[in-house]
C-alpha cells in the first residue's frame, strides 16, 4: 500500500455520533491512527442509528472504520486519569460534548496541554466555547435551521424541509478536519505549539451560504426559498419529464444556454440578445423554464439526457442511492468500497474521498466490535496486565 500522509499522527477520539466522529474518521482514512474511547455498555449511540444487522447499525461500518474502539468511564475519575494518559502521547484529540463538559471531568485544553504542549485539540458543539448561547444543546437540525440553510431548503410558500442528511455534522467534521491539518502545519512546519479549534455546527453552514449575507448587507434582500431552482442564475432548475420523473439542467453558462435552446427547438431564445447574459435571463427566467419544461414533458428522462449531451449541456438524472450503486462511473472511480463487518456481513460503503495521487488514503480496518482494542491500547500505554484486569473489575474500562 503507498505511503500514507498522516502515519504516524496520533488522534483520541472523544466524540459520539457524527460530527467528531466524521472528522475522525476522515483523518483515519488517511492513515491517523485513531482509538476512539465509546463508553461501557452500549458504546457510541450511532451502533443503534437506522438501519441494524445482528443488532449494530450497518452505518457503524463506514463511520468507524480504520478505528479502534477502547471502553473507558469517563465519568470514574480513574477512567479521567486514563484518558489524561492517553491524550499525553496524542497528537490530536477531538471531543463533541456540551461545552463545560471537557473541563468538569478534568479534561480541559489548559490540563491536557500541561502535560502535551503539541496536543491539537478539536472541539465541536453547536454553538461554539463562547458567546450567549454556547451552553445550549446544539444538533445539527437546529444548527441547520441557525446557519441559513434549512429557510431555503423547500418550495415558496411550504414548510422548510430537511435535506435527509445531518449535513450540520458531516460540514462541521470536515470543517474540524481542515482545522486538524492547519494546526498540524503550524505546529510541526513552523515551530508552533498545539492549539484548540473551536467548530460550532451553525457556523460550518453559515460558511456555506454563498451570497446570502453580502445581498442583504448590500440590498436588504433576503433570499426565499425556491424550489429546484437557483435564484438570480439561470437557468438551472429540475424539470419535468414524460415518465413523472425529473431531469436537472444547468445551462447557466452564455454558451451553454444558447446550445441548449437550438437543441429544444427554440433558437428565438438562444439568438435574443437580451438573453445572451445571465442578467438578461434572470428577468425572464419564468420564460425560460417554460420553454424548458415544455420540450421536458415530451421526453423521457433518457430520451432527454440523450439530446442534452449531444449539445454538451450540463445534465444528469436525480439519482436515488440504487442509482448510485449500479452507476458505472462510481465503481470506475472507486467511490464504493466493500468492507466486511466483524458479523461477516459485506457492506458497501463510501469509499475514500478526495483522492491523492503520491500518498491516496484507504481502508484498511473494519469498524471494531465495542471496546475490542482497550487492552492492547491501555497495554501500548504503559499499564500492565493485572492494572488493566483491575480496572475493568471495577468498571473504569470495559
């Protein structure tokens, strides 16, 4: 296997669920080697979430891979003392609690940094360590609702909707992920020391928002929800077709535009030229998608992406998660990956994401069964065999 670029970097995970745990596993991917600390009994709650075989979540198998899992009370002042241990030798330690948590169990930046100077500490809540809201729960629905996006997500005049993924918790890992990298760059490149990123779930959306706040600031426009479209560039919308499926069109593009009205039959448009910017087509985007969907309805889904791509118009079929798995372009590209869980069921996950030529990331290890690697972590750690038989007697690992 290549050369891996983050071997030898050293991650504690704290988190459960999603957003810490993402940001993990997106250092695992690419080669960290990360012990993720799940409390006795039932572990991280994600091996309940969804969908279940054999009593874990199939979800577990591609969250948690290229992890180990150690069972640790962190609720035992003893099991505090083992987690201070651990992170003493880590380069990375991400947590997902309630801020305030970290600090009440003796597990704050400043303590572990006494002991690790170089630790890099990422710290994902809702609402971020400071300001009024911060010790307020904070999941992702809320920090979606907070961060701009869930007012846009929908048709005009209907409730908000969801997007069906925690997005919230995927965006704020990566964001924490990205932190991980700054901070290792300017501790071991320049000579730095370790620091805290400090990831709030409404501000990784609020990143996201485009010209949501420059609009307003500038105009005082707020902007509505709109359905399949994007308002203020067009066209680019979801159109209807003759089987009651949908085609996406994104001709937003001058050229684009103008190939795809000849290829529908109606050169007028494509020659105005009062379309032949998107400030033209915007005024008379309701014209546009008209004619659009009127040429739409005579076709067939394929029929249409036949036409379209013959113009080289941007296009594609709204694809359910069967159409991902049977497409070809995704096994060509090795987007899906087949994992066997440690019950021997296969499961197909996603596969590692972005892709680098010189040091490409991999899966290597299944996701663990709760608390399979706590004696050879605790062991690797420097407590002997009857310390560690005594512990779990009393409960402290498991």
């Amino acid at each position: 296997m290549a050369r891996q670029i983050l071997e030898g970097i050293r991650v504690l995970e704290l988190g459960q669920l999603i957003a810490g745990p993402f940001a993990a596993k997106t250092l695992a991917d690419f080669g960290a080697h990360v012990v993720k600390v799940e409390p006795p009994g039932h572990g991280d709650p994600l091996r309940k979430w969804r969908m279940l075989y054999e009593d874990t979540s199939v979800w577990w198998e591609a969250q948690s891979r290229n992890k180990q899992s150690i069972c640790i009370d962190l609720r035992n002042p003893e099991g505090q003392a083992v987690v201070r241990k651990l992170a003493a030798e880590a380069d990375v330690l991400i947590e997902n609690f309630r801020p305030g948590t970290m600090e009440k169990w003796g597990l704050g930046y400043e303590a572990l940094r006494a002991e690790n100077p170089g630790l890099i500490m990422v710290r994902v809540s809702g609402y971020g360590q400071t300001g009024p809201k911060k010790d307020e729960p904070g999941f992702a629905a809320v920090a979606e609702a907070m961060g701009g996006l869930r007012y846009l997500t929908g048709e005009p005049g209907r409730a908000p909707v969801r997007a069906g993924l925690s997005l919230g918790d995927t965006i704020a890992g990566l964001h924490g992920a990205l932190g991980v990298l700054l901070a290792l760059y300017e501790r071991d490149a320049r000579g730095g020391e370790g620091q805290v990123i400090d990831v709030a779930l409404y501000e990784s959306l609020f990143n996201l928002s485009e010209s949501l706040l420059p609009e307003y600031s500038a105009f005082g426009a707020v902007r509505q929800p709109a359905g399949g479209a994007l308002p203020g560039i067009a066209p680019s919308n979801a159109y209807p077709c003759a089987s009651g499926e949908y085609v996406l069109v994104a001709a937003n593009g001058d050229a684009i535009f103008k190939r795809l009205m000849h290829a529908i039959g109606r050169a007028d448009l494509g020659d105005d030229p009062a379309l032949a910017r998107n400030d033209g087509r915007v005024k008379r985007v309701d014209e546009i998608d008209a004619a659009i969907t009127a040429w739409t309805r005579t076709q067939s889904v394929e029929d249409a992406l036949v036409v379209l791509k013959q113009a080289e118009v941007p296009s594609g079929r709204i694809y359910t998660v069967k159409d991902i798995s049977e497409d070809p372009h995704y096994r060509a590209r090795g987007v899906i990956e087949s994992v066997t869980a440690a019950s021997g069921l296969s499961v197909e996950v996603p596969g590692i994401i972005p892709k680098l030529s010189a040091s490409p990331g991999a899966i290597h290890d299944r996701a663990p069964t709760l608390g399979e690697h706590t004696d050879s972590v605790l062991a690797a750690a420097g407590f002997d065999a009857a310390t560690i038989a005594d512990m779990r007697a009393r409960g402290v690992v498991a």
